[in-house]
C-alpha cells in the first residue's frame, strides 16, 4: 500500500528524516515511536504531501509523491497535532463546511456527516461550539475531518497528546475501529500508546529506523542479551559466580553482597541469541546450593525504548 524509498529530509545543514525505509501492508495500524526530535512529524508531513522530500520517494499504490502528490494527497486524512479547527462554529456547521469543501453534497453530505458522528461519537455535541470543547472532544472533531472523504490512509501526529486518560481511551477506541478498515499511521512519544493501539512498532531516532515489527519481535530481537536473576543458599559467592561464569550462553556474572550470610544473589547477563537457563539449571543441580530464585528479567517496551533511544 505505502511504499517509502530511502526517504531523506534536511532542513538547511540539518538531516531530520535520514534514509528512512517502510512497507506498509493494507489495514496495519502503524504507531511511530520516538523521542522529542526524532523525525516523526516531519516524516508524516512528507507522507501526507506537506513537505517535498530532500530525497528518495514515498509512493502509495502506484503514485509517487513526486509525480502525483495531490492523488496521494486525496487518499490520506491527516490529523495534525493541533487540528486546526475553526473554534467560533458548532461542531455541525464546522463538519457541514469541511464537507462543502470535500465536494459531499445533499443528502450524501448528511449521510456522511451522520456517519462521522457515530464513528467519532459527536452526537452529543453537534450543537456546541468548538471552543467551548475540552481538548479530547477537540481531537475527536478533528478525527472526523480526517476522516471526511473516507480516506484509505489515516496519518495522525500524536493524537493522544496532552488528553487525560480517560480522554486518550476513547480516542485509542476509535482509532483502533477505524483501523479494522483503514490503514493508520499514528506517532506517539507515549509508549503505552504504541503497545495499546498498533499492530507494528517502528521506533525512530535521530530520523532513522532502529526497530520495526510488532511489540513481541521488537522484544524479543531487544531483549536478547537478557538478564537472569538467581539465589542460592549454602553458596559461597565467588564459587557460584566461577561456575556459572562457565556456563554456556553466559557472558557476565555480577555477584551481590550474601543477605544474613547466606543468601547469594547472582545477575546474569546472557549472550546474545542464547538462552542459557537449561545450562544454568544442570550447572546448579551438580552442587549442594539450594535454589531458592531463578528469574528473567522480562523486558518492557519502555525499556527497550529507553535502551534504543538513550544518548550514546
Ligand atoms: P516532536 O515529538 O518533538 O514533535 P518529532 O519526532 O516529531 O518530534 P520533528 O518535529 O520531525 O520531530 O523534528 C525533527 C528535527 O527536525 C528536530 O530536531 C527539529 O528541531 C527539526 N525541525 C523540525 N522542523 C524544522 C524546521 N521547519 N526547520 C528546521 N528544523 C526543523
């Protein structure tokens, strides 16, 4: 569906979007992770036909942003960060207009509009005026502009941002309904955003791709090399950080202070692709220590975040 190409943006001296490259199937909600500057708004501008790319090419179905940037721009709905709304007008009259200039008319116009309003659950207030709306009803306006001329794509820059939670569910629902049909792309800086509404992860940095697949490969490729917890009574600290230093698939051994004198707590960072816990398990049966705590440390997508995106 969405082909981009080695996608590059500089503004002046400066690379923002670096050689970016991504496949988006048809129906995928895909959730654009990064931290603050990572080049999430600006690869969405280019996508929705905001900005020309520096170099190399997004196309969708068999246009290119170069050849035909106003079809693709008709395939898309985009709801910028701050959906600019015209904030005197009733919710019905703003989506009446926004209609108007979408081409709809008659009772096409009203049917979509009807439409729009139990997608995005506008019933309620259809006769308000939009500044008189808190910020997630806000954004759910704005999600039906979008949303307007049934667009194949939906690209929304951090929808989630600054609503509370109550607001960021309802939001999080509606999108995720909307993407039983449609193909999404959201960005995020909000983790838990990314975990609860996307099929597929790309998280961003500096303007490239670190990682991209769903939650459980980008956890399971980040959380190789993972650490394993154990303590052990009737061990002496530097025996049972020797012998398990032998054990196959472990790179290091940190051994901490014995609790009371007796129990031995040991950390085991493990080696890449291996998973050393059977070795571990006959390394220990061959000894007189008592097993008292084996664990892996499961990792978060916050931490794998953290662990991609920290400062080198
Ligand atoms: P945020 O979550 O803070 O919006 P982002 O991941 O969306 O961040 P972008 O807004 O795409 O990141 O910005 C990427 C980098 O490009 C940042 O360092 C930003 O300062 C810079 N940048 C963005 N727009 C411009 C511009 N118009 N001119 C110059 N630099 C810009």
């Amino acid at each position: 569906m969405i082909q981009v190409q080695n996608l590059t943006k500089y503004y002046h001296e400066f690379c923002a979007v670096d050689q970016i490259n991504l496949h988006i199937a048809k129906g995928q909600i895909v959730g654009l992770l990064g931290p603050n500057g990572a080049g999430k708004t600006t690869t969405l501008r280019m996508l929705t036909g905001y900005f020309m790319p520096t170099s190399g090419d997004i196309r969708v179905k068999d246009y290119s942003v170069h050849q035909d940037s106003l079809k693709i721009k008709d395939m898309i709905g985009y709801l910028p960060e701050s959906a600019p709304l015209y904030k005197g007008m009733l919710v019905y009259d703003y989506l009446d207009h926004i209609a108007g200039i979408r081409g709809l008319k008659g009772e096409n116009k009203s049917k979509r509009i009807k439409e729009l309003a139990d997608m995005c659950s506008l019933r309620e207030i259809m006769h308000k005026t939009v500044d008189t709306l808190s910020k997630g009803l806000k954004q759910r306006v704005g999600l039906a502009h979008a949303m307007m001329s049934d667009p194949e794509i939906l690209v929304l820059d951090e929808p989630t941002s600054g609503l509370d939670p109550n607001q960021i569910v309802e939001i999080r629902e509606i999108i995720r309904k909307i993407g039983e049909e449609k193909t999404v792309i959201l960005s995020t800086h909000i983790l838990s955003e990314a975990e609860a509404t996307c099929d597929r992860i790309v998280i961003v940095n500096k303007g490239q791709i670190i990682a991209d697949g769903n939650l459980e490969d980008i956890k399971g490729e980040a959380g190789r090399g993972a650490m394993i917890h154990i303590a052990l009574q009737q061990a002496d600290p530097d025996e049972a950080r020797i012998v398990l230093q032998q054990v196959e698939g472990v790179d290091s051994v940190n051994a901490l202070k014995a609790e009371n004198g007796e129990l031995v707590r040991l950390q085991l960072t493990c080696r890449a692709s291996a998973d050393p816990r059977p070795h571990i398990y006959h390394a220990i049966k061959g000894t007189n220590w008592v097993l008292i705590e084996f664990r892996q440390e499961t990792k978060t997508l916050e931490n794998i975040f953290r662990e991609l995106t920290r400062e080198n």
